[in-house]
C-alpha cells in the first residue's frame, strides 16, 4: 500500500502520548518528483492531484530521492516507481478517495481545498483552545501548497514530517539545464538511426547498380 498510518510516541510532561497520521503522497504544487523525472511520466491531474505514467515509468528512482517526504515506492518485480494516486479512478467516477470514505471517524475529509482550509483553521483554533499551543495546518503553504492538507496538533517534527519542505538545489538544477538536454539526445539517437538507414540503403543501391 501507497498510504500508511504511523503511531508515534512522545513523553509528555511524564505520561506518554501517542501522534497518529496519515502518511502518503501530498501531491505537492511545486512537486520536485515532477521535476526531476527524466522520462516525463509524472504529470498533473485534472484535479490538480500528481501521478505517475507507469507507461511511461522507466524505473530510474529519481523521484524517490527527490521526495522530500520519502512517500514513492519502488516495485522491483515491475520496475516502476509508485505511490499514492489520490484514488483517480474514484475521482473520475464520482467518488471520494477510498481512505476519505473508509475512515469511520471522519478525520480524514474530503472536498474543494479551498473550502476545508477555513475548516482547518476552525479545528486549529479548537485544539489551541484545547491547550495544544503548538496545533498548526501543515501543506498550506508548503511547496506552493499541497492538496494533502494535515491538521496538526503538534510540531510536525514530531508526526515524522519535514518542517520546512523544499525542493532540492540540485533538483532545480536537474531541471533548468540537464533535464531538457534529455530532449536533444533523442533527436541524435532518432538522426543517428536516420542517418544509418540513409547509408544503408546508399550502398544496397550501390551494390545494385554494380551488377
């Protein structure tokens, strides 16, 4: 499975406390796995969500090592690098998520991002009445904004989450100027084969018209 549910344990104040969250794909805005793959098998949803073209895939773990969240997995029997989906094929039906609909609390809702977010701050607002200080919304801002959107009750260090989340300087790099250079060898592998079956054909004819 692409989402997981992790428990963490925390002292507090001499008792123990125990975080619980969802972990999987935020499907960032600025995603960096959609930048650094060099075969252009993630894309953008209509929906706005990111997934991968197993097509398209060709198993370079890339994006593994540019997820700041460490969520894509890697099947070796298929050699295609996964993840979460956000459920596309429910989205294109209709549907919820299957994790939105299976929760029998409702802590995981689904809907217009810009309509949960003053939900979010609402529940925020209750846990810091609550007395949790530290409760905060977590993928509001980060990467541009994520379509995964976490309530938090504490620092998101401690639910195992990066506090500041960014894409790498040698993400970006890979994908100002060694990225499209991937274009270019193409078109010389697809000129070099041109040109060989050009000179193939050249000298078939030759020996033809030597006889």
């Amino acid at each position: 499975t692409w989402l997981r549910v992790v428990f963490r344990e925390h002292g507090n104040n001499g008792s123990v406390e125990w975080l619980m969250s969802k972990q999987g794909c935020m499907h960032c805005t600025d995603a960096a796995c959609m930048q650094v793959c060099p075969a252009g098998a993630i894309y953008r949803t209509d929906f706005g969500t990111v997934n991968i073209d197993e097509v398209k895939c060709i198993g370079c773990n890339y994006c593994i090592a540019a997820c700041p969240f460490g969520v894509i997995g890697y099947d070796r029997i298929a050699n295609k690098a996964r993840k979460c989906t956000f459920c596309i094929d429910r989205l294109e039906n209709g549907l919820q998520p299957a994790c939105a609909t299976a929760c029998p609390t409702g802590a995981i809702t689904f809907g217009d991002r810009r309509e949960l977010i003053p939900h979010a701050m609402d529940r925020v607002d209750q846990l810091k009445a609550a007395g949790k200080a530290n409760a905060n919304i977590y993928g509001l801002d980060e990467l541009g904004g994520t379509a995964m959107v976490y309530v938090l009750a504490d620092a998101p260090e401690k639910y195992g989450l990066p506090a500041d989340p960014e894409v790498s300087l040698q993400t970006r790099i890979w994908n100002v100027i060694f990225k499209p250079l991937r274009v270019l060898v193409v078109v010389a592998v697809v000129f070099g084969l041109w040109a060989t079956r050009s000179r193939s054909k050249q000298l078939e004819q030759a020996r033809k018209e030597s006889k």
